[in-house]
C-alpha cells in the first residue's frame, strides 16, 4: 500500500474519498494514523503525478489540523507500518504538534557574487576550516564552537537578514538549504499569516534588493518528520 501522511488518529474517519478521485483508509495505532491507499505498484515521480502528489497534500491539510507529509512513493505493508506508528509514537506525535495549525513558506534566494554572477554551491558546513586553523588539538570547546559557526554557516544566507527581520513575528521554526546557487528558506508559521507573511517578505526583498520568490502556503514538507 501506499503511504501519504501521518495525522493524529482523534477524530480520523476509517476511511474519505479524495476530491481528486480515489478512496483512502486510514490506518489507526495508538494517537496517530496514517493516510493510505491500497493500490500496489510505485508511481513514477512524473510532473503530473507529483503534482497530483501535492494536490493531495494540500487537501489533507485543509481535512486535519496537523500533517506530516511522507515521502512521494513510500509503499510498504501495513503490519510494517504500524511498527512504525507504535515505535516512533513519541516523536512523530511531537512533530505533529510543532506542526498543528501551521504551514510552510518558502523563499528562494539567487546568490550572486561581486560581479553579479550566480553562485555555485555553497561548501558542505563540515569541510569549514577549524577556527585558529587545523594544526592544533580539537578540544571540546573547540568542537562546540566548530559545531555553532557549521549551523551558522548553513544558515546563512545572502542578503536576506532583512527579510529574516521582517517576518520574524510569524516564524515558529526555519530549515535552510543550499543548492546550486539557489538558497531556499523554509519557514513554519500559522496558517493565518500566510497573506501577511508574504507581504512583509516580498516588501522587504523588494527594498533591499534581493531577488527571491516567495510560494506558499505549502503543507510542512520540510518539517516532516517520517520518511
């Protein structure tokens, strides 16, 4: 069967039918549940299917208060998913409450470089040089230090400090993530803030002159926590 998303099992049906055609069950174990269906047989990750994907997601989220979307294509048996449900209950029933009444934006940065040139990808934090250089003994404040300048570094992001200012009201929690020039922004806010979010953000990205798109409201992809 296929697995789509992990929701609180309080208030759940057994089963809907999709308004995208389709009828999904929902597999029960303790305070969580699962959205599935059971067609066997992966689909191919497609423009159209993951588009259907994410359709799907959006109205999950609008039918529960809380979901964790799982990875396009996730298949496995139904005993192996109960496993999961009952194994992982702690901490999935975290996320679902960082995640309840929440959604994600994202912003997309363009990086450029002095002569206004698109960046290439930004060095894995783990290869930054040790601070005082490398000829020296790491000591656990050493380490400790290591660690805080390698989550600064990957968050860091050009230019968008006053976007960051800007929306800082409605963030509840930020993923970042370097790829190819392009740096992309998560962040989880309430549901309601979306319209006032991304005014604030496409307001201060215009004034300051970063070039950056602003999407969402999108289920919290980046913030699920079952894959």
């Amino acid at each position: 069967m296929t697995v789509f998303a992990i929701v609180a099992s309080r208030g759940a049906p057994p089963s809907f039918r999709s308004r995208h055609g389709g009828r999904l069950r929902v597999v029960r174990e303790h305070a969580l549940a699962a959205v599935v269906n059971d067609r066997a047989g992966v689909s191919s990750p497609t423009t159209a299917t993951l588009r259907r994907y994410d359709r799907l997601m959006h109205e999950l989220a609008e039918r529960f208060p809380a979901i964790l979307p799982v990875r396009f294509g996730t298949q496995m048996a139904e005993d192996e998913l109960r496993s999961i449900l009952s194994s992982r209950r702690t901490s999935l029933g975290g996320a679902l409450a960082h995640v309840r009444k929440r959604a994600q934006m994202t912003v997309r940065v363009v990086r450029r470089n002095a002569d206004g040139e698109r960046e290439g990808p930004v060095p894995p934090a783990s290869r930054l040089p040790p601070e005082g250089g490398s000829d020296r003994r790491l000591t656990g404040r050493d380490y400790l230090r290591s660690r805080a300048r390698a989550a600064a570094a990957r968050r860091a992001v050009q230019g968008f400090e006053p976007v960051r200012r800007a929306v800082a009201r409605w963030v509840r929690d930020e993923r970042v993530e370097h790829r190819a020039g392009v740096s992309s922004v998560y962040h989880l806010i309430p549901r309601s803030s979306a319209d006032a979010y991304r005014y604030a953000a496409q307001t201060s990205a215009a004034s300051s002159g970063v070039t950056a798109i602003v999407s969402g409201p999108w289920p919290p992809y980046a913030f699920a926590a079952f894959e």
